[in-house]
C-alpha cells in the first residue's frame, strides 16, 4: 500500500428522516375544517344567533353575554388556520426534504465506491501510478466535501422546516396568545369574498380568483369553502381543498349528532352521502399510478350532498384536473345518486389506469360526474322521459364550461355518457353551445329528441363515438326508424346512436359474457319443482360492462380519451341496419369478442 | 325524418321496467347462496396463485435483466356488475420493473427468454411488449419509450360472482400485496 496518497474518509450519512408528508397534510386537513366549523360559530354568534323580534333588556343582555363568544370563535378560527398553513407547508417542505435525502443516500453510495476503489487501486501500486491515483483521490475528497456541506445544508432545512412548525403552535398555544394575536382582526376571506362575481360566467369567476393573492384563496378554501367549493371557473385543486374541508366538517357535525341520539333522518341521508364521497376519494388515494407509482391524486369536484332531496351531488376525480393533457368527464345514468359515487369512482379510475398504460407518455384525469338529479329509487320512473337529461345536459353543459375556463392549456376533452346519462349528455350537446374535443355515447337508449342525428351535436366532425354491447337490452331501445322500430318499438329516448343514419363513429364494445343466460330463469330440470334461478352472468351486466378492465370497450374509450381517434386507432364495429323491408339488424352481434389488454402500452 | 314517437302502452312499460330496477337497485335485494361463499373463496385463491406465480417469474426477470421493482399493486378488476357497482372481480396484479438504461425493441427478445426461463410459453407480441403464459395465467410487460423501465401486469380472466352485500370490500385491494 501506499502511504503517499491521501484517500478520502467516508462522507457523512444524513440520518433518517421518519416523516410521513401525507399524515401531516391529513393533520392539516382536519386543522382546516376545525378552523370552518369554529369560524361557522362566529358567524352564527354574530348574525343568526340574533333574533330580530327580540328587543329590550334582556335581549341586550343575550347579545352582550354572546358576543365574546363570538369575537373568540372568530380569532380561534384563524389561529387554526394559521397552524392549518403552515402545516401544509411544512409537509411539502418535508416532502422536498426526504426526496433529497434519497439523492444525498445515492451519492454517498456512488463516493464509498469510489473509495473503496481508490483503496484497492493504492494496494501495490506502481511509482508512475501514483499521481493518477493522487489526482483521482483528490478529485474523490472534493466530491465528498460537496456532498458533507450539501448534508449539513439538508439537516439545517430539516430542523428549520421544525422549529418554524414549533413556533407556529407555541404562537397560539393559549387562548390568551389567540385573542392578542387574532382578536379583531378582519377575516382576510371577508374583502375578496365580497367581490366575488356573483352568477357570473366561468370566464369572469377565473380573473376574480386570479387576482387574488395565495394567501386570500387559502382564507376563502378554510373560511368559506361552500362558496367556491362547486363555482365553476375556479380551478379543480381549489375546489377540491373547499369541499374536502366542507366534507370533514360535515361528517364530524353530522356524526355527533348521530352519537347525541338527535340526527334528523335528512341529516342521516345527507351523512351516508357525504362518507360515500369520503370512501371514494380515500379508495382512489390508496391506489398507486400505474406508470409513475406515485398515489393517485383525486380531487373532489362537485360537494352538495343534501342537493336533489337527498340524493346528493358529487363529482370525484381520478387524476388533476388542472393539469392532465387529457380530461373526461364521465355521465352515468338510471339510479346514479351521491351513494353511487363509490362505482362509479371505480369505473373512472379504470378508465384512468387504462389510458395511462395504454399511453404512458401522456397524462390524463377521469372525472365520475353525479353532477344532475338521475332518475333513482322511486323516482326512477322518470327514465322514460327526458326532463332529468334536459335538466341535467344544462349542469353538464356548466361543468363542462366550468372545466375549460379554469385552464390556461386547454385539455383534450372528452365526455362520456352512459345509459340515460348518454341522453343527459345528448341534451348538453344538442342545447347548448360546448366546446368538446371528443363525445362517447355507451350503452345508450338514444340521445334526446333533439339529436336527430350526428349533425345536431355540438361535437367536431368524425368525433362522436358510440360503443354499444349488441346484447345490451338498453342500447337495444333507442329508436330504429323505418318500420319495426327496434326490439322495443321505439321506446327509447331518441335515434339509436349506434344506427348507420346517425352517422356517429362505432367502435366495438361486445361483452365478454355475450349470450349468457338471462337474470333470473325458471330451472327446467325434469323432476326438480319450479324454482326461479338468479343468474350472476345476466342480462343487466350486458348494460354495465362498458369501463371493464380489458374489454374492448374501455379499450376503445381509452384510445378516444388520449386522443388516438384515427380509423387505425380504434377497434371499428360495423353499424346497426334497418332495412326498410325488415326489423333492425347488428352485425356486431355475430363477432368474434376480443379480450385487448388495458394495462399494455398501445405502441 | 324517419318517426320516433312511441306508443303510451311501450313507454309505460320503459318507465315500470325503470322503476323496477331503480327499487332493486336502491334495495340490493338478490338472493344469497353457499355458491357465493364458493365464488368469493375462488376469487381469494385465485388472488394467492397469482402472487405466487408472478413473484416467482418477477424474481427470473429482474435476476436476468437485471432490474429493479419500483412498485406493484392487486386489483380486483370488475368482471361483472350491475346498476350499483361490481358484483364480480378477476385479480391482476401490476407494477414497474426500474432498468439501468432504457430497452430496446431488441430487448424484448432476451426478456420473453427470462419468461420461458420462468416457465411461461413467452411471445414479443409487438414492438413495445411481451406476453408470457402458463396455464390460466398470463404475465405481459410492456417497455416504456424513453424511461429505462418495463410495466407489467398479470393475472387470470377468471371472474367470480360476489354478492353485492360484499362486493364493496373488494373495491379496492386492502391487503396490499409486495411482490419480490
């Protein structure tokens, strides 16, 4: 060995940081909503809790006792909000900090070999060896000072990240801090809230939001968040963090009443749908993305869940929504209410998961839309008419507005309409001027009285698509012309789409279970009583397949939602027919059904 | 313009026939069987063969490559369903494999090798991917263009009717597996 050379002692380790950004943002989370529902107490104490009628004395002495209650709630709000921001700061922060405490980690693996090298290298080593060696090895010590300062820079940000943590809490650690801090203070959601374009469009809700600074928006998402929580033009993050914090504070009220024995049987309705929404976003976020392997982000769109009666409305994407290259929207139909959210959350993170594999250099945001009053439960004799989709294809029309303001790079825009929600989406097409790229009508029973044929939809030329299941008894309603009509006379709820006169692209979207027996059937065997056999293949699933996993059908939508809509691109399925001289005929129905791979990179 | 009205008699029945399955829907009202309890116990082995079978190829694969696995996660795949949600799963299992440096379409040959290695009968399906298959179970992974990694994805087409009072614990997979 050499003794000449100087080699490098091993840099320094940054030690292990046992942190988990996201426990810290749910902490912030539920700061956010402590601070709405104390913030919800001032601003009763101060305006509802005062009855107009009631005067006098003791009326005045009512008002007098209150009012500090008030006047604390108000500076209690916002000293949890202060801790809520600073919270959320501090998990990015440490989100930065354990990512660059893996490239420290790799860079201290890559010098120990380097030095494990260079002492291999100095065992018998030759005289004219030497100052290649001496080279190397300093240049070795350079690299590990570098990385010995680069530590020591990350472990001074790792403890300043806490001591600001630290003195955020012990700023208001008591009430008297709280009072002399915040006390009197005007809410900084207050002025920007009061010139908040009041039914404004989508374009003018965006400059309003725009101009106001983070730290505003942030006060409006804590202080207010049912005022911005569903206004569109506001951008999906925003509204998301609004309805997430109406949400929590929501269930934690409702619940205690549920505990106190006191809940209105509205007030239960309205729990069971809001923990719907709260099981489908946390579902979603326990999920991974199948290129990156990141959580998948999901954002709470839409948030009323005492909307409809009862029935609620919601909208939970898979996906950011102010960002993907690629955004659907998708409509579902018959019996969709908030409960619903959970699969239809699961049928949009399929159609995620399978655009990502299928493209994986593009990036995209599946939004499940129960954003109108679908017919459901008692109501759901109402699928016979078109009140709920025209009603409904407004909303839609809104949100779809709401989605295209809120950028500044327009997305590649799809929108998917299934079963009656094809008709609801028929009527956001046919009534209103929107602006999307791409339109797929699956399993429909035809798309309004107002689509006459392609030529009626606001959608651009060749970009209307149809999938439609040939045994699926609801596709089979819509109306075929002619003389027949169709299977069911023409009950349906306009032109069958999947018709060769509508003129819409067809894709094919056979079910795999295509010919299966029916649901329920009485069991023939000789000798066996009458019994009446409920069947797990049935008919309905024929209706319901379309976002499957490796079907055909979520196959061609994926294509559609990332913009391979070329002849080549799609799996083409030949039209329905009728003939003049005879009843309607689907060719599709004779097809051999493929089982294309939705987690497999489409070259 | 070719007619579109319908009798009063036809749309009636459309509105019963919505009624009907908004009220089974609502109430989730099917009847139960020892066939489900047979239905879900299939689905739970077919979910331990597949993780069995994929760890055992993965670890051939990324032993050759050799690679890295970044990720994987189960999932039970809706195969069947009705007007509330899924009432049949298929498992799959997908995930990442990390490479030193990006794969070439040349790659794809030596990778279905580590396959038939593994005991699958392997085929490069297209330019970006191979497919490995052993009994039921298929195993494709998929090269990405400009990142050194594969994606893969496997499992069987095998679906298995739950019952709708239980197809809510499948929705997604809770007992999250590792393979490798």
């Amino acid at each position: 060995m050499n003794d000449r050379v100087v080699i490098p002692a091993n840099p320094p380790e940054a030690p292990e940081l046992d942190v988990e950004p996201e426990t810290i943002r749910g902490f912030a989370r539920s700061l956010r909503s402590a601070s709405a529902q104390i913030d919800d107490l001032g601003t009763f104490v101060g305006g509802s809790a005062r009855i107009g009628d009631w005067q006098g004395s003791d009326a005045a002495a009512y008002h007098q006792d209150i009012a500090p209650i008030g006047h604390r709630a108000d500076a209690m709000s916002l000293a949890l909000r202060s801790v809520h921001q600073q919270a959320d700061d501090h998990a990015d922060e440490m989100d930065a900090l354990v990512e660059e405490r893996t490239d420290l980690e790799q860079r201290r693996g890559h010098a120990m070999q380097w030095i494990s090298g260079l002492w291999q290298r100095s065992r018998d080593l030759g005289e004219d060896e030497v100052p290649a060696l001496e080279a190397d090895a300093a240049r070795c010590q350079t690299a590990c000072d570098t990385l010995a300062d680069d530590v020591a820079g990350w472990l001074r940000r790792v403890r300043a990240s806490e001591r600001r943590m630290l003195q955020t809490f012990s700023r208001v650690a008591t009430v008297e801090q709280v009072e002399k801090k915040y006390g009197g203070v005007p809410d900084p959601a207050d002025e920007p809230l009061s010139r908040m374009p009041r039914g404004g469009m989508p374009e003018e809700v965006r400059a309003w939001w725009d101009g106001l600074t983070r730290d505003e928006q942030l006060a409006i998402i804590s202080a207010s968040p049912g005022s911005i929580g569903n206004l569109d033009g506001v951008p999906a993050w925003a509204r998301g963090e609004a309805n997430e914090t109406s949400l929590t504070r929501d269930v934690a009220a409702w619940e205690m009443l549920e505990f106190n024995g006191s809940i209105t049987d509205d007030e239960r309705g309205w729990l069971e749908n809001a923990r719907s929404a709260q099981d489908a976003l946390a579902d979603t976020r326990s999920r991974v993305d199948p290129v990156t392997g990141e959580p998948l982000v999901s954002q709470l769109y839409l948030y009323d869940p005492a909307a409809f009666d009862g029935d609620g409305r919601v909208a939970v994407s898979v996906g950011d929504l102010d960002s993907a290259q690629n955004v659907s929207v998708s409509v579902p139909g018959l019996t969709t209410e908030m409960t619903s959210i959970g699969g239809n959350a699961t049928n949009v993170r399929d159609l995620y998961e399978a655009s990502r594999s299928m493209h994986p250099d593009q990036t995209t945001a599946t939004l499940a839309w129960i954003g109108y009053d679908a017919p459901s439960g008692l109501d759901s004799g109402r699928v016979g008419f078109e009140g709920a989709a025209t009603e409904g294809g407004s909303r839609l029309a809104d949100t779809l507005d709401g989605l295209r303001a809120s950028r500044d790079d327009p997305a590649h825009l799809t929108v998917i309409g299934h079963s009656y929600g094809s008709t609801t989406m028929g009527h956001g097409l046919t009534d209103h001027d929107v602006d999307v790229d791409e339109a797929v009508a699956i399993g429909s029973p035809g798309l309004g009285a107002n689509a006459a044929d392609v030529g009626d939809l606001d959608v651009p030329d060749g970009h209307f698509f149809v999938g439609r299941n040939s045994d699926d008894p609801v596709a089979d309603l819509g109306d075929k012309g002619w003389v027949n009509k169709g299977d069911a006379l023409g009950a349906g709820l306009g032109r069958d789409p999947a018709e060769d006169d509508f003129g819409g692209r067809r894709f094919q979207a056979e079910d795999v279970a295509r010919g299966g027996p029916p649901d329920w059937w009485v069991d023939p065997t000789p000798g066996v009583p009458d019994t009446i056999v409920w069947e797990h293949s049935n008919s309905l699933d024929m209706h319901t397949g379309y976002y499957d996993p490796d079907t055909e059908s979520l196959w061609n939508m994926s294509q559609v939602v990332t913009g391979h809509t070329g002849d080549e691109d799609l799996m083409r399925a030949d039209h329905v027919h009728d003939p003049w001289y005879d009843g309607p005929r689907d060719p599709e129905a004779d097809a051999d059904i493929e089982r294309p791979s939705t987690r497999q990179r489409v070259p | 313009m070719m007619g579109r009205g319908s009798g009063p008699v036809v749309r009636l029945a459309v509105v019963l026939v919505g009624v009907i399955l908004g009220v089974v829907a609502m109430t989730g009202c099917r009847p139960g069987s020892g066939e489900e309890e047979a239905q879900e116990q299939g689905l739970r082995d077919s979910r331990d063969q597949t993780v069995t079978e994929l760890t055992a190829a993965l670890d051939t694969v990324t032993a050759g490559l050799p690679a890295q696995l970044r990720f994987s996660q189960g999932n039970y795949d809706t195969c069947r369903s009705d007007l509330r949600g899924a009432t049949g799963y298929a498992y799959s299992v997908n995930g990442r494999l990390d490479l030193a440096v990006a794969p070439t379409r040349a790659d794809l040959t030596r990778l279905a090798g580590l396959l038939t290695q593994a005991g699958f009968e392997a085929e490069v399906v297209d330019e970006a991917t191979v497919r490995g298959t052993k009994d039921d179970l298929t195993l494709r992974l998929s090269r990405l263009d400009q990142e050194p990694a594969y994606l893969f994805s496997g499992g069987t087409d095998e679906c298995f009717g739950i019952g709708r009072d239980r197809a809510g614990d499948y929705s997604v997979d809770k007992d999250p597996i590792q393979l490798g």
